[in-house]
C-alpha cells in the first residue's frame, strides 16, 4: 500500500443558475485550475426567474425557462472548470409584497428535513471538505436564499452522524463551513472611492446608501486573493444571458480597478472542525493534513 494524496473538495451550494457566477466563482475558478474537485450544488431550477436582460425578453425563452437555465448553467459550469448537480426543488420566486403567500410545492416551502435531504445525500457522495454558502439572511432575503442557508447548516451538521437521514449514504462530517460575504459595504465603498477619483461615474452609490442602517452582522474572516480569475468569473456570469445584462451594473466598474482594489473574494467562517487562525487566505486552511488516503 502507498499513501497517495486524495484531492481537496469544494462544495458550493447555491438557490438557483446564475448564483454560482455572482458570488464566489472566481475563488471556484481558481481552486479548480490548482486541482481541487469543485461541486456546485444547485437546490432549484430558477424556473420562475425574471428575464432581466432586454435582449432575451421572448415569449420562447419565458415560455422555456427552466430547460433555457439548465443550459446556462452548463455553459456557466464548463467555463468555470467545475462539477454541477441539480437537486430538483421548484423555484420559489421573489414575491414583489411580503405578503404574498409563496408558490405550493416550491423549494421555501419545504419542510428542513425534506429540504435537506438531498444535499445531505449529495455531501455523503461526494464528501467535501469545505462547504460555501450563503449567510442566515440568504445574502439578501430572497425565500430561496434562506432555505439554501437552512439545508446547508443542516447538511453540515448531520452528514457525518449516521444516525440522521440513514437513508442518504454512508457518513461524512465536511470540515470547514462558510458564508459568502461578496456584498460587504466595505468592498463597494473601496471600489466607488476608486471610481469616483478617477473621474468615472459610479453605480454603488445607492447601494452603499441602503448600509447606512444595515449593520453587517458577519465579519469577514477569510480572504481568498483570485483576481486572476476575476474575467472567467465574468464570462461565466455572462452565459446566464436571461440574468445578466451585458451592459448593465454587474460589469460597469474595469475589472483592472477590480483587481488592483480589491483583488479577493470574501466569506465568514461559520464552523471549523479543524484548527486554523484568522484571518485566513485560503478556504482550506488547517485542511491539508485531513486529506490523505490510502491507495494501493
């Protein structure tokens, strides 16, 4: 027998296609270029997204949006370099009044356990080490977001006891959880001070407005440096051409202004198994040494 070095494994677990592209695709895009085995997990099929960019507003792609979004998705996959499951839940849409009772059968609207199970499934089988997902608040409070936060927690906390979802494969306890933090004030205030000095208009200023009295409930604690990355993270957003305007905000600051000023993607560190000081750099901090196996 010879030990042999298994690779590292990132899971990311997001609500709908396009949320892998918007937030953490360049750090993805740069663990897979070094080797490490990168699953997005995508809990609905974002079939009733809206057609947010002009230039796809058709009646065929309204009518054939959930088929038109896993081909997005697929684009957006290959050029990230990553793996992609599906885990098959109904989209729950954002409803436009608080009020408005949520779709039947959609994803929001699940019981914890039945929502979890899948993903539970999906950690048991492809046994990540590290797993990304968003905040308690979802990012921002779209019902979807915050049942991907709830399952995530969930999936974390049970894939290793086998005595929870037996059903979902043999047992495996991932070791590092993580929040996505891509939409702190700091950054677009950092990013709108660099626009704005150089005499370009910028478009973070109602943005940076809406913080004033939102305080961030999540530090930062981990810094990933991946601006070499940060135009396959565009092209990736671009192939979800029904979410994303080509000439709309996402792409309105230079990516070089991009890189020289905040040249990271950022998350929280939610729950560690393993030992490892903060700040950190890198998403596998304290990881390394878990990752041996034996093979013949």
């Amino acid at each position: 027998m010879s030990a042999e070095i298994a690779p590292l494994r990132l899971m990311a677990v997001h609500a709908h296609p396009d949320d892998e592209s918007s937030k953490g695709a360049a750090t993805m895009a740069r663990y897979a270029s070094e080797g490490v085995d990168v699953l997005v997990v995508t809990c609905t099929g974002g079939e009733r997204g809206s057609i947010l960019n002009p230039k796809m507003d058709r009646p065929d792609i309204l009518e054939n949006m959930g088929e038109v979004r896993r081909l997005e998705m697929e684009r957006a996959r290959e050029i990230l370099g990553v793996r992609q499951r599906f885990l098959g839940f109904v989209d729950s849409g954002l409803p436009e009044d608080e009020n408005e009772p949520l779709p039947e059968g959609c994803f929001a609207l699940q019981s914890l356990e039945v929502a979890s199970a899948p993903l539970v499934a999906a950690v048991r089988e492809f046994r990540p080490h590290v797993i990304l997902t968003y905040d308690d608040n979802g990012g921002y409070p779209h019902p979807d977001h915050i049942m991907t936060n709830r399952v995530s927690v969930e999936a974390f906390d049970a894939a290793g006891d086998p005595d929870r979802y037996p059903e979902a494969g043999e047992p495996w306890q991932p070791l590092k959880l993580y929040y996505q933090m891509g939409f702190s004030k700091n950054k677009f205030e950092a990013l709108h001070e660099a626009m704005t000095s150089r005499g370009m208009g910028s478009p973070y200023a109602d943005w940076i407005s809406r913080w004033e009295d939102r305080p961030e409930k999540w530090d930062v604690t981990t810094r990933v440096p991946c601006a070499d990355f940060f135009e396959t993270r565009d092209r990736a957003l671009l192939a979800h051409a029904t979410q994303v305007d080509p000439d709309g905000f996402w792409f309105v600051c230079p990516i070089e202004i991009q890189m020289e000023v905040w040249p990271t993607e950022d998350f929280h560190l939610a729950r560690a198994l393993v030992d490892t000081t903060v700040p950190e750099d890198d998403l596998f901090a304290g990881v390394h040494a878990e990752a041996p196996t034996a093979c013949s």
